[in-house]
C-alpha cells in the first residue's frame, strides 16, 4: 500500500506538502503514512482515494485497477 501511495504522488508530479495540506494532515504525519511508519486510518485512506480519484481497494493492492467504483445512489 505504501509504494502505491508513494507512486500516485509521483506520478501526479505532488510534493509530500501538496498531498498532505490537500487531506488535511501535516508533511510530516503523511511522511508517516507513505513510509509506513504510521498506519493509514479509514478517513484518510477515503481522503486518499477521492484525492486521486481512483478507488480505496486501488490504494490498498486488493485491485490493480486504479478505476473508482461508481457511487451509491445519495452518497457524495
């Protein structure tokens, strides 16, 4: 999960900053995160994936399709 964290942060061309203010968490404790050093909580991991669009099962590895589900009807 961490490399994949990494990897969309990367890939987007993000500082560890621009991920961090945009989830609402410090530099530092997103460091935590993306080192593994801290575990990730389920509203971050949510905060995550909205972030890059793509879907929380993509962020943990249970999928190598980056694609989010579609939303339940009502939900935001």
């Amino acid at each position: 999960m961490k490399n994949r964290i990494k990897d969309l942060r990367e890939d987007h061309d993000f500082s560890q900053e621009t991920v961090a203010k945009a989830i609402h968490i410090t530099q530092r404790k997103y460091s935590y995160i993306e080192t593994g050093t801290q575990s990730l909580t389920d509203e971050l991991l949510c905060a995550l994936a909205d972030f890059y669009g793509t879907s929380t099962d993509y962020l943990l590895g249970r999928t190598d399709c980056p694609t989010p589900y579609p939303r339940a009807k009502g939900k935001k």
